[in-house]
C-alpha cells in the first residue's frame, strides 16, 4: 500500500508540486459549506441524498489549523447552519412536510491524522476525532427542544492541493451527540447523530521556522545553529567563496587557490613554519632556525653564493671565487695550511708562497738552470734537431724533475720573425716537442709536462739586430704545480 501510495504521488507531483500547510506555512484558515444530516427518532437522512423525500439542510463554517508535524494537525472548527428532517413514515404516516428543523451553532476541537507524508502529493486524505458542542434553536413553529449537547466527532477528510499555500478540502464529519431529546423524541434507543458534508478552500500561512533566523527555514537549513549576523548560501551554509573548506567568517585567509591544504583558520598549511605556504615552499622541512632568512620559495638564503645557507654560514661575504671551496661553515678552505685559501691557491695540496699563487718557491739553481736552458738549447738551422751541444742542460732538466716529483713543467718554443710566420710557429711547436720528447726519453713522465710553440708571436728582444733575433730564438721552461697550464 505505501509503495502503491508513493507511486500515485510522485505521478501527481509531476502535474503540480503543492506544499500548502507544512512546517513553512504552520497555519491554515479553511472557509466551507455544506450540509448537514439528521439521524434519529424522526428520520434517517445521512447519506440519504438520493433518498425519497430528502430535505436538505445547510451550513456555513469556518476553520483553523495548526501544522504540528508531518502526521498530525490539530484543528478548531465552527459553524452555523440548520438541522432537520420530514417525520418518519413509521413515526408520522400522514405527514409529507420538514415538520422537524433547527437553527443549529456548531464548534469542536479535533486531532488529524494525515496519511501521506510526501509534501509533493497533491491528495492528503486524513482523519480525526475529538470533542465538540452545538446548540439548537427552534425555527418558527417547527417541533424541538432549544438547548445544547455535547458531541463526539470522527471523520475523513482529504485536501486537493492547488498551489503552495492553496488547497481545495472536503471534509466528513460525523458527531455522535451526548443528548436525545432535542428533536422532541427520547425513546431510549441510540442518541441522536448528525453527519457534515463540508466543501471549501483552505489558506496556508505563517512564517516558516528559522531557528538560528539566517534566511532558510529550518527544513532547508543545511547547517543548523549558524552564528548570527553569518552570511549563507541558498542551504543556509555560511558562505566560502573560496572553497576551502573554512566559511568567510571564519577564515583568516580569504582568496585561498583551489585545492590548497589549510588549517583551521582557513590558511594554507605551512609544514616547516617558514612563512612560506606548503604549496609555494619548494624546500619544504627547513629547521626552524633559518627563519627570517628565507626567500620567497621557502629555501634557506645564501647570500654569498658559496654553497652554505646564511643561517649556517659562519663566514658571510666569501667571494664568488671561492665557491665550491668552502667547509660546512661556509668559510674559505686552506687544505695545505700555507695561509692561502684554496680558491685562490695554485697548490692547495702543497705548502706555498702567496708570490708563487700559493705554490712552492722555485729553487734559485732551478731558476738559473732554466736561464741557462733560455738560449742553450741549440737546434740545427731550419730544423727540430736538438745539437748534441744542448744534452748537458737537458740532462740536468731531467734531474730537477726527478728531484722535485710535485714539479709540473711547461715548455714553451720560440722563434724570431725571419721567414714565414705560419712555418716559424710550426717550427717553435715542433722544436719544443722535441725537448719534451728528449726529457720524456729520459725518465721524466710525459703526463708532468706539456709543450707548446708560439712563433714569432712573444719576442723578448728585438728583430732588427742579430742579438735581439738570436734572444727571440729560445725554448722556455717553467715550473707549474698541481696541473700544467698553458701561458
């Protein structure tokens, strides 16, 4: 039956949605007319409207009702009208006319009972009972007894919704009387009875119910107990224009973006608490000492650029130059403990002197050996051959070099600027490639050195004159540490 009820329901619904007296519109004033029926000593009239000598007998009411929940109504019901009825052939043989009529004023309080919960279903048939009272008045010379009885009403009823505050109502309304002898007949059978056939329309109305009072009822609010003065939505949820989860008036951090964590103000998280929001911090679990020295990435900041963030760095201000060449402190390294920061030391490995880039001091015969080898070095005329002339020195080149293992040697090949300079510089390159291949002959490994011809390009004296060309003609050595660079 329930199903069969929701189906008749929702096929209504879908001709009109009616809500008429609910929980938004609590009260409802119905306006009717009917009939009303006699059933006693004298006749028996109810549903008797097709019946043989039928006298009809009307009334005007007027009806309030209070919405109490989605089953129950209760309601307080008046009218004024006539009762009567033609005598009983039975009682009056002889008799044809409505010998028996009343002024009658009508009240009773009752409780209705309503079948269908769906406020969308157009037809909420009900019943109710309760308690009642008339009063009867004779009319002109017609038979009865003026006085009152209690009543005991039941009934059926149903409501046609039109509207959302409208609805078209019948209502049946039996009333079983505490009294007998209004119609002048007290046989001691049953009391008398009346039955009210009532049609009118029915007015809903009344401020619907709004407990936290932010606008929506209580049967849309969403969000119940919402603080006053709160904007909401049409659910009657405070208002979060940038969805995240905190409402404006609670959030701290309007214009949050989409899909940022955030705390319970509203704000995005910041894990590592450096000021710079989880989503924005792309070096997130930074130590709570580097606060305050942060860029706006959330990483540590280092302003020397030596590789060690400031809140570390002991030792600010290291040069650009040093990076790379600076302990955990962020301060510069001296590995050979010369005094002379590697960065800047040609030897870090090896003790030196800041004239020499932080390498070892050549030693003075070094110095004149290479002096002596300047122009010692002979070489047939026009070629790369070393004259037997030139071992002597080149052997004592080869001594020094195994003598001193952390010495590096460049050699650098000269000439002066008669003939073609493309061959001259071809010529210096092969000539000091041959006092490498000599030394390398001899002992010293070919990765301690490194050779190079320059041509005419670096003349130390000059070509006009036979002394200047036979200085410019020359084969250079230079002692180099850690790695042999070029001039």
């Amino acid at each position: 039956m329930k199903r069969i009820t929701s189906l008749a329901c929702a096929a209504l619904a879908s001709l009109s949605i009616a809500s008429a007296q609910n929980e938004s519109n609590p009260w409802a004033i119905g306006v009717y007319g009917g009939l009303t029926e006699y059933e006693g000593e004298l006749a028996s009239d109810m549903f008797g409207i097709l019946g043989k000598g039928y006298t009809f007998h009307g009334h005007g009411g007027l009806q309030v009702s209070r919405f109490l929940n989605e089953r129950w109504d209760v309601s307080l019901f008046g009218a004024y009208g006539r009762i009567g009825a033609k005598f009983n052939k039975a009682v009056a043989p002889l008799s044809n006319g409505p010998v028996y009529k009343q002024n009658e004023i009508y009240a009773d309080l009752t409780a209705a009972f309503k079948f269908v919960k769906n406020e969308k279903c157009k037809f909420h048939p009900f019943a109710f009972a309760g308690v009642g009272y008339r009063n009867l008045s004779t009319v002109d010379d017609f038979i009865g007894v003026d006085g009152g009885d209690l009543v005991i009403p039941a009934g059926l009823g149903c409501d046609l919704r039109l509207t959302e505050r409208v609805a078209l109502s019948y209502i049946c309304r039996y009333g079983f009387t505490l009294g007998d002898d209004k119609d002048t007949r007290d046989c001691g059978k049953a009391n008398d009875q009346q039955m009210m056939h009532s049609l009118g329309v029915k007015f809903a109305f009344g401020a619907p119910k709004d407990s936290d009072k932010d606008g929506v009822e209580d049967k849309l609010d969403q969000c119940p107990n919402t603080p006053a003065g709160v904007a909401v939505d049409a659910n009657g949820c405070p208002l979060d224009d940038d969805k995240d989860g905190v409402p404006n008036y609670l959030d701290k951090c309007p214009g949050t973006p989409a899909g940022v964590q955030v705390d319970t103000l509203g704000c995005p998280i910041d894990s590592d608490g450096d000021g710079v929001a989880d989503y924005l911090d792309q070096c997130p679990n930074t130590p709570a000492e580097a606060k305050g020295m942060i860029d706006e990435k959330g990483c540590p900041i280092d302003s020397d650029g030596d590789g060690v963030a400031d809140y570390l760095d002991q030792c600010p201000g290291t040069p650009a130059a040093a990076k790379g060449f600076v302990d955990e402190k962020g301060c510069p390294i001296d590995t050979d403990g010369d005094g002379i920061y590697d960065y800047e030391d040609a030897c870090p490995n090896e003790k030196g002197v800041k004239e020499n880039n932080g390498c070892p001091e050549v030693k003075e015969a070094v110095k004149q050996l290479f002096k002596k080898a300047l122009n010692g070095i002979q070489f047939e005329t026009g070629k790369a051959t070393i004259k037997k002339s030139s071992y002597k020195i080149l052997d004592d080149v080869v001594t020094v070099m195994n003598e001193n293992p952390t010495y590096k040697l460049f050699i650098g090949g000269h000439t002066d600027n008669v003939g073609n300079a493309d061959k001259n510089l071809k010529l210096s390159d092969d000539r000091a490639a041959a006092v490498k291949a000599y030394l390398v002959n001899h002992g010293v490994d070919e990765s301690r050195m490194k050779s190079k011809g320059f041509g005419q390009e670096k003349p130390v004296a000059d070509n006009k004159t036979a002394k200047g060309r036979a200085e410019n003609r020359r084969v250079e050595f230079r002692v180099v540490f850690e790695k042999v660079v070029e001039e």
